[in-house]
C-alpha cells in the first residue's frame, strides 16, 4: 500500500436532464447470484436457494470478481442484503491489494463505505472475510461508483435538519432492515454531528465528513435507531438531481437541546451563562452548527445550503406563564433571534419547524384546563407563514405530525415517535420544505 495520496479523478459529466444516480457495478444476474460464474467460493461458502451462504467450517473469504477493475482514488459503496448468524464478517475490496470494512453483525448492518483514500489499488472484485465462526448469508449485492455523486468532487444542494431528540435518533425504535423503510440513493449523502465523539465504528462514520446515507443517519454517538432524516432527503433529492446536483444533509441534531432551558442553540452573543435544568449548555449547538458549516466550505466545491427543518421547542417549556401569550412573553424573541440568526449566517433560506407540542396537549394543569402542551402548540403554530399572527415568519412552515406513532401510545406526555413516526416525520418534513422550495423558484 503507497503511503502518496492518489488524488480523485475527474468526476463524469452530469447527464444531461437531471442526475440519474450511480448503477450497480454488478450485473442484476451478478447481485441475485442467479449466475455463478464470477464467485470464488474459497471452500467456505455456497449459493443455498439463491442466497451466497458462508458455511462456517473455515475464515476464508469469498471473492466476487467486477467485470471492470475498479478505480483508485474514487469513493465506493457496497450494499448487500444480510441475514447473519453468529459471530461476525467484513466486506472488503480486494485483488491487487485490499481496503478492509469494519466487522458487522446486526442486519441492517448491510452497507460499506470506502472513501477515496483508502482505495488505493485498482481492486477487482468485492469480497466477504468471515471470522472463523461466522454463520450467516447475503443476497442482493451491489457496488456503486459514486465519484459522480461525493461531495469532495462535486458540488451539492445542502438541507440543514436539526434539533432535539426527534432530529436526532436517540428516543426511536432500534434500525432493523425490515423497518428502514426509505431504499438507498447514492445521491443522497449527510455530514454526521457527533459532537462528543470523533467516529462511530458501527457504521464507520467520521464526525463532520460526508457519508452516504442510509439509516442510521447519525446526529449524535451511539445511535443506532431511525430518524427523519432518510426520509426527509427522499422528499428532496429529485428536485436537486433536476439541478445536477446530489443531495448533502447536515444532520445537526442532539437529545435534549433547547433555546431556552439548555440555551444550546443561541448565538453566543445573546447566550445567557446560568444554571439551567439540564445544566449550562449554553451556544453549544450553534457553535456545532458553524463548525459544521465550516465543514462544508472546506470540502472544495461550491455547496449551497438551501433549506432547513428544525425539531425544536419541546425542551423549551420551563418557566413559562399560562397561555401561548405567556410563551410569547417569555420565548418568542429569542426563537426569532434564532431563525434570523440561521438566515444572516445561510442565506435567506426556507425552513420548516415539526410542532411536536400537539402530542402532549393532554397534559393538563390538574384542573381541566388545557396544559402547556396545548399552550405551546398554539404558541408554535404562530411562527407559520400563513398564520397571520405578528409572529409569523416569511418561507417558514410549521407542521404537525401525524398521530398514532409515538413510542408510547398511552402516554399523553410522550412527544417522542417510533420508527414508523420518525420516518412519516421524515417525509411531511420534507414534503413541506420541498413546497416552499419550490414555490420560491
């Protein structure tokens, strides 16, 4: 392996009407394993009712040779449909040296990166190295180029999704392969937050370097569940493949962050430094979100941030008097403070904020009256557009999610969402911001 950088070469030009994604380097036969032919099946592995089945009585790998070697100093993808077993497996690439994945054993552990750097070879097949005990079986292989597509190499429509848990993934049911239910799009790609911690080994994400998406999209260390912002792309990423240009979310998100309470998302200068319910966490996730956008101008082309969707508000009910007038009293300057101060640093962008007050509007004040839920609901709504409240901010839409998906069905307290509710979350987020997207072109 040479220790000299091999720079990218030259993107593909765009196709002409829009840009189509990457194919699969595998011949549809090739993926099913309805053809053979191109298998080194290495005495450890079989085809078993058309599936590529390790057999466990040895480590060696099977090696799938490409009809074309790939190219070194491009960015790869491998996607394959798992059922693993015991222990544990790696996808590689290999011939004429390697670039070796991480060691996977969950099912919806089914996908590999391998940025530009580590392929250093003009590799000729993808493989799967098994730990002695591995037991398990794949179908459905695919690996794409996706020199076209990388956010190094050329440029992207950028959408901003951030906020508390329900932007975050941390509060959702755990990713299976069977409740991920948005299909891969090599156009589309995110930039992990992972603010306290520099990797995430499980999916081999890298704190602020593009990643292509497929959930779990991470927003913060160690969650491993489905969030919106899958989902929400999809709504998207046809409408920037109409200006030839892939799709890179900033997923922004952190449990438990607030304006208010926790004071994470202030600007710094109208932060105040106190004791807060969840401790001073003051500008934190504002400071993030400049480091983040840092992140994207320095990674060469010219990227333009065009929307963002923000799951704010539901830590910010603290210390607020009856009545959404009592929540404009005490929080509403410094909500606009915050949407004017995302617009000074990204350009007058539209956005879209998820009230997910509506799911604790049953949250009484003890004695029949509507409790803060509804109160902040009421409060929440007033920022929309087309409210026609003073509060009303322009190219700004608040929704609200649909009912029936929350972790806990029977507590009314409960704002947070299943799988299914993070991912319906998901597209209403990206339906609305797509609406006014558009409507302002």
């Amino acid at each position: 392996m040479s220790d000299l950088p091999v720079a990218p070469p030259p993107p593909p030009p765009p196709p002409v009407g829009g840009l189509v994604p990457p194919s699969n380097l595998f011949s549809s036969t090739q993926m099913a394993f309805d053809t053979t032919a191109h298998i080194d099946l290495r005495s450890n592995w079989s085809v078993v009712d058309g599936r590529l089945t390790c057999l466990g009585v040895n480590g060696n790998d099977v090696r799938m040779n490409l009809d074309d070697p790939l190219v070194a100093g491009r960015p790869y993808f491998v996607t394959l449909d798992p059922q693993y077993g015991s222990a544990n497996v790696k996808i590689n690439l290999s011939g004429s040296g390697s670039a070796n994945g991480r060691n996977v054993s969950e099912d919806w552990q089914g996908f590999q990166y391998f940025p530009p750097s580590v392929v250093d070879g003009n590799f000729t097949r993808a493989s799967l190295n098994p730990s002695a005990a591995f037991t398990g079986s794949v179908d459905d292989i695919s690996v794409y180029d996706l020199s076209s597509v990388d956010p190094h190499i050329v440029p992207c429509d950028v959408i901003i999704i951030g906020g508390d848990s329900n932007s975050a993934n941390a509060t959702s049911d755990f990713v299976t392969k069977d409740n991920r239910e948005t299909a891969y799009d090599p156009r589309m790609w995110y930039m992990p937050c992972l603010r306290t911690s520099p990797t995430y080994g499980t999916v081999g994400a890298e704190r602020h370097m593009p990643f292509p998406m497929i959930e779990p999209v991470l927003a913060a260390p160690g969650a491993s569940r489905m969030s919106p912002v899958h989902a929400a792309a999809s709504r998207l990423v046809g409408w920037s493949a109409g200006r030839d240009r892939p799709l890179l979310v900033m997923a922004l998100g952190d449990p438990g962050s607030g304006l208010m309470n926790t004071q994470d998302w202030r600007h710094p200068s109208r932060a105040v430094i106190e004791t807060t319910q969840q401790g001073n966490t003051a500008s934190r996730m504002w400071n993030e979100m400049m480091a983040m956008k840092s992140a994207v101008e320095a990674l060469g082309p010219a990227h333009e941030v065009v929307g963002a969707i923000w799951s704010l508000g539901q830590n910010d009910g603290f210390n607020t008097p009856d009545g959404p007038d009592g929540y404009d009293t005490a929080h509403t300057a410094e909500y606009h403070a915050f949407f004017a101060g995302v617009r000074a640093e990204f350009g007058n962008i539209p956005m879209v904020l998820t009230n997910i007050a509506q799911h604790i509007v049953d949250n009484t004040d003890g004695a029949g009256n509507p409790g803060f839920g509804s109160y902040r609901q009421q409060w929440l709504n007033r920022f929309d557009k087309d409210s026609g409240h003073p509060n009303a901010i322009s190219d700004f839409r608040v929704i609200q999610p649909a009912s029936g998906n929350q972790v806990d069905p029977l507590d009314p307290g409960d704002p947070h969402y299943n799988a299914a509710g993070m991912q319906q979350n998901g597209r209403d987020m990206g339906d609305a911001l797509l609406s006014l997207i558009t409507s302002a072109t």
